[in-house]
C-alpha cells in the first residue's frame, strides 16, 4: 500500500498518526486506505481523489465509509473518480474525517 491517492479540491491527508491516503493492487484486487479530511464544509467538493488507471472499476461501486461515529457514502466511478455522496445526517459537518480504510472491490 505505497501509491498515493491523487486527491482534489479541498481533500487532503489527514495529519498526525493516521495512514496517509493510498491505492494498492494484487492480482485483480484493489484496496484504499488512510484518512483524508476537507475543509470546505457546505462548499467542498464531493470529488474526494482520482483513482489511479491500474484500479479503476468497469461499473459504479457504491461503499459506505466511517467518519466518525457516523457513516458517510462514497462512490468510485469508471473514470477513477471517488466521490462523498451522503453522509447519515444529510447535512455536511464543517469539517469531513472520512476513513478509506476497508473500502475494497475487484477489476477486471
């Protein structure tokens, strides 16, 4: 689990003891992994990073990922994006703790 994520906008690695976010691939399984927070709030953008090419799904996969004592849902698109699409409050705290460890899912 050494390849960075490729993250955008307002999303970045989450300082202190926690994993920095990152891709691994064996065979045909793909795992991400680390923290990542953004600052935006309200206003962030919901395109968390871009998944590399080797690890990208042919269909949408849809996970449900911790923050916090919460659960928020993200999605991976065919193109590599990862994106927050809901969290259980329906309203976006100011600042988002999203854990990518767990999330896991073959390519062909």
């Amino acid at each position: 689990m050494n390849n960075t994520l490729s993250l955008r906008g307002d999303w970045a690695a989450y300082n202190g003891t926690y994993r920095k976010p990152s891709w691994g691939k064996q065979d045909a399984l793909c795992v991400l992994s680390g923290v990542v927070v953004a600052t935006g709030g309200a206003q962030q953008s919901n395109l968390i990073a871009v998944i590399d090419e080797q690890c990208r799904p042919a269909e949408r996969l849809v996970f449900s990922a911790n923050h916090h004592s919460k659960v928020a849902t993200v999605a991976i698109n065919p193109n590599g994006d990862l994106l927050w699409l809901e969290y259980t409050d329906k309203q976006r705290p100011p600042r988002v703790f999203l854990s990518l460890d767990g999330i896991k899912y073959l390519v062909p």
